[in-house]
C-alpha cells in the first residue's frame, strides 16, 4: 500500500501543552499534517518513501530490513539494503483493535505511536502506545508478538499480548514511546515516558516481554534544580544504549509534531547502573533537568527526535526522524552514525565519511573516479577508470555536518565534483568546476549494509551511477534514479600515495608533448625539449593494468614517431632520459 503516514489528531490532543492556548497554531498544524500526508517528492537523502515520524531501531528479518513507525494501526516500512525504503504492505494489526485497549483509552482513533521491536525467544516482540485525551496522560504501552515480519512469510502472525503499562490523569508518568534494553546481566528493562514528571524505568520478564513485578525508576525528569516540576522542558522519547561500563539515556526535549517550527532536539546522559542517575558531561543529573545536547536544527534537518540503534558488521546504525524545511517540514527518516570519542561519550552524526582524500570504487566494474584527461582544467569529464593511483583518481570529501559533501578533485586547482548545468534529471553528466555551493556541487553520501555507499545529488536526490552498468574505462559519470544496482554503489577507501603526472603544459624544463592526443590508430609523437633531445630517450607504453605494451629508444631526436598497434582505451606513456622519467595519460580512439 502507498504510505498515507499520518500524525493523529489524537498526537496533537495529547501533546497540546506544546501548542499553549493558541487553537490557531494547532489548527495550522493539522493543516500542516494533511499536507505532509500528500507529498512524496523525490527524496534528497534516503531513496524510495522514507515518510516516517517516531521511527523505531531498526530490526533485521532475513535479508530485509524493518522500521515501524507512528501511524494508523502501526506503519512499517523495509529495506533490502538500507537506503532503498518502501512501504510494507500492511500494517501491523491492519483493522484489528485489541479488546483491552477500549478500558485505558476509551477515545482511542486507532492511530499509534512510537512503536519499538526487538528479536528474542524466537520471535520478534513489539511494543506500541497510544492515547485518548488532550494535553492529558490517559495512554497505555502493549504488546504483540510474531514469529516473522513479513507479511508474505506463511507463518506471518501479529499476536497482541495485551497491556504492559498504563497510565490515567492521576499518574505521574505518561505511558508512551517505549524503548527496550538488555542490562549487563541479562535482564529486561522497558524505559518510557513523555512530559509530565518525565522518564521511568520498570522490569520485564525475558519470556512473556510484560511487566515483571512493581520496580520503578525515574531516570530524567522536568524537575529545575529548584526542585519545581517545569513541562516547559520535559523529557520524552527515552532510549537506553548500553556501551563499556556506562548505560546512555539518549531523550527529546522541545517541542514535536509542528513540522519545520518543531523545536526538538536530542540529549545524552550515562550512569553505571541501569536504574541511574543518568549524569550529562557537566555532572548534571537527568532528574535535575541536566542532558548534554547532541544534535539538533541543522540547515534542512529541523527537530531531529526519536534515537534507535541497529548494530552490524562493525557499523552503528543510528535512526530519528526529522522535519525537512526544504519540503514543507515533512517528516522523514535519517540513518544516521553513531560513535564513541576518547572519554566514551557518544556522538551521533549524518557523516558516515570523515574528511579526508579517498579513492571512490564502483562495486560493479571495480573503476574508480577518474578526472579524465588528468590536467583538472574546468570542464573536465568525471569518468571511471583503472585504478593506477593516480592524483587525478583521489578525491577530497569534505562534510558539512548533515550528511552532505563537497567533492573536489586532488589534481589541478582542485575543483569540484558538479553536475553539468545543474541538471536533477536523470542522465545528467559530472564534470569538474569551480566550487560554489550549488545543490548541484554538493552529494548526500549514505551507508548501504554491505559497507559501500550510495552518493546522492543535493539537487532532486538522483545518485551517481555508471551509466548502463558500464566495465569500460572513459565512461562519464551520471545521474539516475535508484534502482540499488551495485553500479549505483561505490566503496570509499584512503587514497594512497600517488603516482603524480605530467601536465601536458609543464612550466618548467625539460619537458615534453605529445600530439595528437587523443590518439587515432595508434600513431602519434612525442616530442621533447632540448635537454632531453641531447640523450637517449626511452618511450615506453603501459595499459592501466600496468602492463606495457611499447618500448623504444631513440637518439639525439627532438620528435619521435610512435607507431604502435594499441587498442582504444587509456595509457600510461613515460619518457625516460638522463634528465629524469616523466609520464603523461595518453588516450587513444
């Protein structure tokens, strides 16, 4: 089914203190809602339909990966590698309404929020919440299980298990968005919360995934250091990470749901023991309105919220959702890196590359970014090539912080990676140009689970790809849409020390040129400056496996004739003197 994500009436009743007693904001936020639930431009980061608000961590299923998210009877979304997203095609309970739900929320509308699954006992445990009330805390967490998450699996099966934990207009705590986390001895936790006093903590039993007796934590409150109970800061969606010695509470604070006027952002706090107190790098308590912040508003990315964590191979798979400004504020969903610094506090970053000059190699053909010619002039074609480190194959990544990337080449004047005219449309060719900071200049780069990386333009999201799936060397980068082709993806390696090449155009003596260049046949010549013409001079010819394939010397001549019988492709020609070795692509038609 095509993803109609909505964020509920019921969403804004029960989170109206966000709104005061202005109806007008809340009514232009409703109008704001039904717009987002209409809009499926062409994603600009991830690809395919990444609607989602309050996603959960992701959770793996075969060779297909899942997220569930907030919306009518539980919305699920996969992914066959990470960047690709699509629709499941039905949701979780799919018209059921469990039975129980009617006593804790009599109001309920069917939407829910804030789902989160983990895999164990053989089968996969979901939780939800949902609400009834405006501004008020009448809500329930539940639970149902499956033994699969594809719908197509016939053994697919969404049992519900009933209530976890509730909460009335007479609890401290408001019992929505749950998060799961194993302590170090192997035991349950459930942490939830949102407003009101803030962030609790309870037990569960490892088998049925229910409440397990009457244990309860605060772990990050609106409590000022004044020991005044202040919403105007309050806590919500909690998530517990446990790395080392130290379990990490990540929360929201700020205001959700007003798409790109959402004020949310994301805090940390860690403590030794799962039940707290959650201290921030200030030595701050959680429960005293402490929280180091570590993402927020950036650029386009406005209220990032809702941490989760997908580990595997060696990579930290951070999900939230966040408002784009670009488009109307509709929410969407990041998969984001999370690490740890030198003191073990955790970061979490849209970067999945560090600065720093790379070799760029494509999955399919193996060919790497190439600045064809070698020379860096303006203009140039972007193209594959045979790796033969080359300057003109390294490439400076540059972040900016959200994801996104200035390329510039590491040969020349080191321009920039861009998009001939700017173009978004598929077919639309790389070239070298001086950096502006177009959209057309600038690439998302995202992690695919096979640790390759898909490199997306600014402008319209299409991705870099070897058009036709192409093996052959001197073909121009394009763009085209998604298909999750492995001539889509490329891997990111540390460029090496280069083999540096002459320009054709060196300044200084003694030097040399080649005409014509590109070659016709395989006959062209080589001719020297006088310094070298003094000596012998050595000409050979290597294809860009490093196989030569020409070898000659010649005597006291200023030209020399080359006459090979060369195939089309790209060549290394090296002329060797006492004066010194010098080399120069040469292509031939």
């Amino acid at each position: 089914m095509k993803n109609t994500l909505t964020l509920p009436a019921a969403r804004l009743q029960a989170r109206r203190h966000l709104f005061g007693a202005d109806p007008g904001r809340a009514l232009r936020y409703v109008a704001l809602v039904l717009l987002l639930i209409g809009l499926s431009p062409r994603a600009q980061a991830l690809q395919g339909n990444d609607n989602c608000h309050d996603p959960s961590s992701i959770i793996k299923d075969g060779n297909k990966y899942w997220v569930f998210t907030t919306g009518r009877d539980i919305y699920a979304m996969y992914s066959y590698d990470l960047v690709k997203w699509e629709s499941g095609p039905r949701t979780v309970f799919n018209g059921f309404r469990p039975a129980w739900i009617a006593a804790k929320a009599p109001n309920f509308q069917g939407d829910y929020w804030a789902p989160e699954c983990i895999f164990r006992n053989g089968k996969y445990y979901l939780y939800y919440s949902l609400t009834d009330a405006f501004g008020k805390n009448i809500s329930a967490i539940g639970l149902a299980t499956n033994v699969t998450l594809d719908p197509n699996n016939p053994g697919y099966n969404w049992v519900d298990q009933g209530e976890v934990i509730s909460s009335n207009a007479s609890s401290a705590y408001n019992a929505i968005d749950p998060a799961i986390i194993t302590d170090a001895s192997g035991g349950l936790w459930m942490s939830f919360g949102s407003f009101f006093k803030g962030i609790g903590l309870i037990r569960l039993d490892g088998t049925t995934g229910k409440r397990s007796g009457t244990s309860f934590s605060w772990l990050a409150g609106n409590v000022a250091a004044d020991g005044v109970t202040r919403n105007t800061s309050g806590s919500e969606a909690p998530f517990i990470v446990r790395n080392g010695n130290y379990y990490y509470l990540f929360v929201n604070k700020g205001a959700c749901c007003n798409g790109a006027s959402s004020t949310y952002y994301i805090q940390v706090g860690r403590s030794t023991s799962i039940t707290g107190p959650y201290l921030d790098k200030n030595g701050v308590d959680m429960n005293r309105n402490g929280g180091t912040t570590l993402l927020a508003t950036k650029g386009n990315y406005v209220g990032p919220g809702h941490v989760g964590l997908f580990q595997e191979n060696g990579a930290n798979y951070f999900t939230h959702h966040y408002y784009d400004a670009s488009q109307n504020g509709r929410a969407r969903l990041s998969v984001g890196n999370m690490g740890w610094d030198a003191a073990a506090w955790p970061f979490l970053t849209r970067d999945w590359v560090a600065a720093g000059r790379y070799t760029l190699s494509n999955r399919s053909s193996g060919k790497v970014w190439d600045a064809w010619g070698c020379t860096g002039a303006s203009g140039q074609a972007i193209a594959q090539g045979t790796a033969s480190g080359l300057t003109c194959q390294q490439w400076n990544l540059t972040p900016d912080g959200n994801g996104e990337y200035k390329i510039t080449s590491a040969v020349g004047a080191g321009l920039s990676a861009d998009v001939v005219n700017n173009s978004p449309a598929n077919g639309a060719k790389l070239q070298l140009y001086a950096y502006s900071g177009i959209a057309g200049q600038r690439f998302k780069i995202e992690r695919t689970n096979a640790g390759s990386y898909v490199l997306s333009s600014v402008n319209g999201g299409r991705v870099v790809e070897v058009p036709a799936c192409s093996g052959t060397a001197g073909v121009q980068l394009a763009l085209y849409d998604y298909l999750a082709n492995t001539c889509q993806q490329w891997n990111v390696a540390p460029a090496t020390a280069a083999r540096a090449l002459a320009s054709r155009t060196v300044a200084a003596a003694p030097q040399f040129s080649v005409y014509p260049n590109p070659v016709l046949r395989g006959r062209f010549t080589v001719a020297v400056s006088e310094p070298l013409a003094a000596g012998p001079v050595t000409v050979t010819l290597a294809d860009l496996s490093g196989r030569q394939v020409y070898a000659r010397t010649y005597t006291a001549r200023a030209a020399m004739l080359v006459e090979a019988e060369l195939k089309a492709g790209v060549y290394l020609l090296t002329v060797s003197s006492l004066q010194g070795v010098y080399t120069q692509k040469l292509l031939v038609q």
